[in-house]
C-alpha cells in the first residue's frame, strides 16, 4: 500500500479526480460553499485522515501541479492582451486603486499582528496573505516568516475571497466589470481570478492584472511596513 500511495501518479490522479468530481457538483449546485477547490481541499483531508495516509507520500504527486502555478499565473497574461484596451483607458485608476489596496492590506495585517500580540515571524509570514503562492512564499522566506504558515494564509485568503467576493460586490452594487475583476485580483489573487473569469472575460483579465501588480508593488511596500514592528 505504502509504495502505491507513495507514487506520484496517485497524489496526482486523486488531485485532479477529485476536482473534476468537485466541479461538477459545483455545476449541479452552484452555491459559494460548493466551490471547486473548497470541496477538493475538504475531500482530500478527510480522504487522507480516514485512509491513514501519509501528507508526505499525497504530496509526491501534489507536488506536480504545485509546480504549476507559475506558468498558470502567467497565462493569464493571455485574457489581459484580449483586454488591453481597457488597461490603457482606465491605467490611473486601476494604479492607484491596487497600490492602495497594496499598502492597506500589509498596514492590516501587520495592526492585526500586533493588537493579537502575534509572533513576529507569523506577523512576516501573514503580510503576504494577499499575493499568490508563487510570489508569497519567495516574499516570506525573503522577510524570515514560515513559508508553511504563509501558504495556509494564502490558500485560505483566496478560498474565502472567491466565496464572499461577489456576494460582497453585489451587496454594494459595484457593476462595473474592471472594478469587479480588480477586487477579485487583489484580494483573492489566483483563486479569485478563475472565480472572476467565470464571471466574465474582462473580469477575468483585470483580476490576471491584479495578481501582478499586487505582488511587485507588496515586494516593495512590505519590508517598508514590517519596519514597524
């Protein structure tokens, strides 16, 4: 059993089976709390709980699609040229509005850390929260956070961002499809943007801009921030 589980193509098979499961029953019953990726990460833990296999010999295949997401977030480059004349237009506002939301979100969490007297290393390793993984985790154990503790939060933050995101954009009724897919992006990074695709393609490729600029502009800002501690 050890040397089946330990395989790479099962940690891969069960990865990309369980999601395609996932997704139909996402299709079936479209609920936020029925997203893909939600029901794949939930399956995969009881899987392994229940069966008693070991993370370490998961990860063999998991690992593979882990590598991954650096190709992955840069094909969203793809949509984003389908759309450039919108970035031309809307150039300043969409700037500003990401560098605001940039240093905003190393301020909170940084606040957060010290009013909840964090660690500081779990402090460094949370600022990142809002970039995705590919650059989050080189930006953690650049600052001396825990890598571990930042892919957790970066998971978490673009699970719950793809969930809430809409509903949040539809409660304060913003319509516009660039401030929809530049929420999504900046916030809920390369889950939110598959969640904004879906929404739209100029959604789509406002949030694939999003997940770029965010994350050079938070290499920048955050060393700044953590200054405060």
């Amino acid at each position: 059993m050890n040397e089946l589980t330990s395989n790479p193509l099962f940690g891969l098979v069960l990865s990309v089976g369980v999601f395609l499961l996932a997704t139909k029953l996402f299709h079936r019953f479209p609920y936020p709390f029925f997203n893909p990726l939600v029901v794949t990460v939930v399956a995969i833990i009881l899987f392994l709980k229940v069966t008693g296999i070991s993370y370490e010999n998961y990860y063999q295949g998991g690992s593979i699609l882990n590598t991954l997401i650096t190709p992955a977030t840069v094909a969203l480059g793809i949509p984003l040229y389908n759309t450039l004349h919108l970035l031309k237009h809307h150039a300043r506002s969409i700037l500003v509005g990401i560098t605001f939301g940039a240093v905003m979100s190393c301020l909170m969490m940084v606040g957060l850390g010290v009013l909840f007297r964090l660690e500081e290393s779990v402090i460094v390793s949370s600022v990142p929260k809002y970039v995705t993984t590919a650059i989050a985790m080189e930006l953690s154990e650049g600052l001396g956070g825990i890598s571990a503790v930042t892919l957790v939060m970066v998971v978490f933050t673009g699970i719950s961002g793809s969930i809430m995101g809409p509903a949040i954009l539809k409660i304060f009724r913003i319509e516009d499809p660039v401030a929809q897919g530049i929420a999504l992006g900046s916030t809920a990074h390369a889950i939110g943007t598959a969640r904004a695709m879906e929404i739209g393609e100029v959604q789509g490729a406002m949030s694939g801009l999003s997940i770029g600029v965010t994350g050079a502009l938070t290499v920048f800002v955050a060393p700044f921030v953590l200054q405060l501690l």
